[in-house]
C-alpha cells in the first residue's frame, strides 16, 4: 500500500505542475500584451483571476501529493 500511496503522490505533484504552467503562461503572457500595449488593460484582471485559480488548485495538488493523495480522490486509497 505505500508503494501506491507514493505513486498517488507523485502523481498531484505532476498535476500541480501541470496546473502552474497550464494557468500561469497564459496569465503571464497576458500581462506581457498588456505591458507591449497589444491587448487592452482590462485583460489584467483576467489574468489576474486565471492566476489565482492556477495559484489555488496547485496548492491543492501540493497538499494531496504531501498527503499520497491520487489527484482524483479525496483520501488514500
């Protein structure tokens, strides 16, 4: 069982990874339009919101691969 317990884990850290660059890039290539003066000012706040999202289910993938939690499940197996 801690065999499994540490592939679950392993398992959130990646889609914590994930998560990062599938949120943060896009948020942070915003701010560089926005900065280059391509897209409008308003787009700082969606990707002000996308990074928070990105921000908050990351930490939550942290906290389940700390726990040997599988991402899709809320306790170990």
């Amino acid at each position: 069982m801690a065999f499994q317990n540490y592939l679950d884990g392993a398992a959130s850290f990646g889609a914590a990874l994930v998560t990062s660059a599938v949120c943060g890039l896009p948020a942070w290539f915003t701010v560089v339009a926005v900065r280059a003066e391509v897209a409008p000012a308003w787009a700082y706040g969606a990707a002000g919101i996308l990074a928070v999202i990105g921000g908050i289910l990351t930490l939550a993938f942290l906290r389940k691969g700390v726990a040997g939690v599988a991402p899709t499940r809320q306790r170990r197996r």
